[in-house]
C-alpha cells in the first residue's frame, strides 16, 4: 500500500523539508475557523490544544470541522491522521494521509509520519519507502534522524525474525503446523534404517513487557511447544516442551554507533508421549549489538545452558549427557535494497563438558544466510551450517568426529496485520569417523501463526 499516489501542483512544504523538525514546527499557519471569520493560527484552534493535550477524540472532530473550510489544508490533514493514529484508527489515519500527500508529494513531516503509521500497521515495506524517502529529500534534518532508528529497528526485527511493527503490553504468538521427517540412520557398514514420521506442530509464546522504552525493556515470557504423531508412531514420540525466560535490553547511541545489550534467562523441560520428563535445561545468553549505519548490524553473543537429562545412559561413567555447555558466536547482517536483502554470515564456538566422556566435545561452527522480499508480499529466507564436533574423550573403537552439513529455506507471508502463514524445508546430514552413526534428515512442513 503506497501512499505516494499522485503528484499535485501544488507549492512544496518548503519549510518542513529544509527544517524537519519532529515537533509542532507549522503550527503558526493561518486557517480559516469559519466561512465569514478572518484568519487564525492553527497553535490557537480548539483542535491544536485537544491534540496538545491528548483529547484526540475531541482533536478529531474539531479537525473535521476545520476541514470544511479548509478541504486542501495539509497541517490540518496531517493532524487528523495523526489523531487517528494515537486513538489507533490505523485504517482511517492511512486514508488522511494518502489525501494529503495526494496535494503534496514531497512533504517530510507527511512522509515520516505515514511511515510510522505504516510500521505500526505493519506495512513494513511502504513504511521502509517513506523513511528512505525522508532522508532522500532532508538527509540532515531530525526528521531524517528518526527514520534511519526506525529503519534500524526494522533491520533488528527482520535480523531476529521477529514480527514487525511494535510489539503490544502483552504480545502473544500462537502457530499450527503440519511437519514431515525423514530420517535415514546408518545401522551397519552394509544396511542403513529408514523412517517417516508425520507430526501435527503447535507452538504458543506468551510476553508481558513490565517495562518499555525508548532506551529499556524488559519482558517475561512463558512458552510451551508440542509436537504429535500422526503416522509412523514406531518410528518417533510426541514431544512437548514448556519454557519461561525473562530478558532486559538496553539501548544507547556512542560515537555515531547505536548500541544495543542484551541479558536473558530461562528454563525447559521437555517431555516425550506425555509421560515422564526427558530433560530440562536451565540456561543465560548475554548479547552486544553494534548498529554501525542502517545497512550493518554487528552481534556478539554468550550462551551457558546446564542440561539435565532423566536418561543416564547404560553407563554414567562413559555416556551420562548431563552436561554444562558454553557457546560464542559472531555474526554481521547487511542490509541492501532499503533492507529488503538481509545477508547473515557468523562464526560460532561450542563446548559440552559432560559428567560422561562419551559427550564431552567441542568444535566450530560457520553460518550463512539470506532474506529477500519478493513480489506480493512473500518473504524467502535461506540459510546454510557448517558444524565440526571433536569428542575428546571417546571412549569406543575409534575417536569420535562429526560432521554436520544443514540446508534451510522458507517462504512467508504476512496477511493482513496479525497472520503470517510459512512453508519450510530443511535437509541435514551427519557424517561421523563412527559409521553406524551417520544419519540424514529431511523435514519440510507448512504453518500459520497467529502474532499480537
């Protein structure tokens, strides 16, 4: 949805492009308060002091009067859009605002304020469109300040995979799916094992942000995955899995450079045909971000997870999973084409100290990745790892080295403001110094999800 529809002859706010002032820089612009009254200034009209004040159900209606008068005034135009906003009539604030820049094409504060509006309506694509155009036409203005945070924001929301536009008091994120494994495991040097198994996925997240500002948040969350069954039961289990975390952020600007810091902790358990626990893990993940323009984002992260499994192993001494595990990674994502090409590619270094020496291991790890925009909405994302795993107390035949190669690729699209249905495939293949435990995995589904 553009909101740029038609370039009018009309004079050019020549003061809001030069200036770009966020604040309420043409409030001093005469309008006509009635037919046979003489000129007003708008910062001295009923409709200013209601929108000043907060009073936007009040604002909107004296605007609508001012409009009788004046059908082709911009300022007050904008000002009803903006009042639509704050009562969060998105749909009727998107109308004004396509009626004012019909007259004026090219006016800053018209084309920053519909991007916000469009962000919050997540239409993210025209939102991006506004905010370049923002910073095209008065690339040093506060205005164009204002743009290059919220394209920021967008690029660390397409970063994490998250759903754009603002995120509620309480978000909540429920999805339904339908996935298909397929699994080969080497049994022998002369045989190998295969399975299908057709699985019915549901996931539900649920957060409250107690605390939410420009410079902090800080949410609570509480989750719960499952994962049943629905053909090929001999060949895997039903899975649940319930978690809560709570995480703090905070974000600065130094030297140019938008800096974001991020702590978070949570707990698992996982559970297997509904039965008895499999395992929980309780874990901590401390992350750096460096925004060094709108078109990079730089991310350093550490991860402990402490992983308890009910399952010993036949024997404790040798196989016992139960394990403190450390994990760094690097990874730079770039921005391209008004960020609707993300490019990802990191490093990462793990190791697993168990109480057992069969699952002590340590290796590294290489990602690439890829998002783009394409027609009609539908998003690509396509990634591929590189993960070595050397265990270096093994206790078998030979030392134990692995290799795992793991493709991905998805298609998504956003409907409306609140569904996003996803069709994705994955392939993974491991290849072990151990031949009877080499195995592939081939998974591809679809999902709907549901995000507040």
């Amino acid at each position: 949805m553009t909101l740029s529809v038609r370039r009018a002859p009309t004079i050019r706010n020549a003061s809001a492009a030069a200036a770009g002032w966020i604040a309420l820089a043409l409030w001093a612009v005469p309008v006509l308060s009635g037919a046979a009254e003489p000129l007003v200034r708008f910062s001295e009209t009923e409709a200013a002091r209601a929108f000043r004040e907060g009073r936007y159900e009040e604002a909107v209606a004296e605007l609508l009067r001012l409009l009788e008068t004046n059908p082709d005034n911009v300022l007050v135009l904008r000002y009803l859009a903006l009042s639509y906003d704050r009562l969060g009539r998105l749909n009727d604030a998107l109308r004004v605002f396509i009626e004012a820049l019909a007259l004026d094409p090219d006016n800053v504060a018209l084309l920053y304020h519909s991007g916000e509006t469009l962000h919050n309506a997540r239409y993210v694509d025209d939102a991006r469109r506004h905010f370049l155009r923002v910073i095209e036409l008065a690339p040093d203005s506060e205005y164009a300040r204002r743009a290059r945070i919220w394209l920021a924001e967008q690029a660390r929301q397409e970063a994490f995979r998250q759903p754009p536009g603002p995120p509620p008091p309480i978000a909540l994120q429920l999805a339904f799916g339908w996935r298909r494994d397929e699994y080969r495991f080497a049994e022998s040097l002369d045989s190998e094992r295969r399975e299908t198994v057709d699985r019915l996925t549901e996931t539900l997240m649920l957060e409250y942000f107690p605390l939410r500002t420009a410079q902090w948040t800080l949410a609570l969350d509480v989750s719960g995955q499952g994962a049943q069954v629905i053909r090929n039961r001999d060949g895997g289990s039903d899975i649940w899995q319930w978690g809560a975390g709570a995480r703090a952020q905070r974000v600065g600007e130094w030297a140019g450079v938008r800096l974001t810091g991020l702590a978070r902790v949570y707990h698992q358990r996982v559970y297997l045909d509904g039965g008895s626990e499999y395992g929980h893990t309780t874990g901590a993940a401390a992350q750096l971000g460096a925004g060094w323009s709108p078109h990079a984002l730089t991310l350093a992260t550490y991860h402990f997870a402490a992983d308890d499994f009910r399952e010993e192993g036949f024997d404790p001494l040798f196989a016992s999973r139960d394990a403190h595990d450390h994990r760094v990674s690097a990874e730079q994502h770039l921005f391209f084409w008004g960020n609707r090409l993300r490019l990802t590619f990191g490093v990462e270094y793990e190791e697993n100290d168990a109480e057992g020496r069969n699952f002590d291991f340590d290796g590294p790890a290489y990602f690439a990745g890829a998002g783009v925009a394409l027609p009609w909405g539908v998003r690509l994302d396509a990634g591929y790892e590189y993960r070595e795993e050397s265990y270096r107390n093994f206790a078998g035949p030979v030392r134990r080295e692995t290799e795992r190669r793991e493709w991905s690729v998805a298609l998504s699209r956003w409907f409306a403001r609140h569904w996003l249905v996803a069709l994705h495939y994955r392939d993974a293949d491991e290849e072990s110094s151990i031949r009877a435990l080499d195995y592939q995995r081939r998974a591809w589904g679809a999902s709907v999800i549901y995000a507040y």
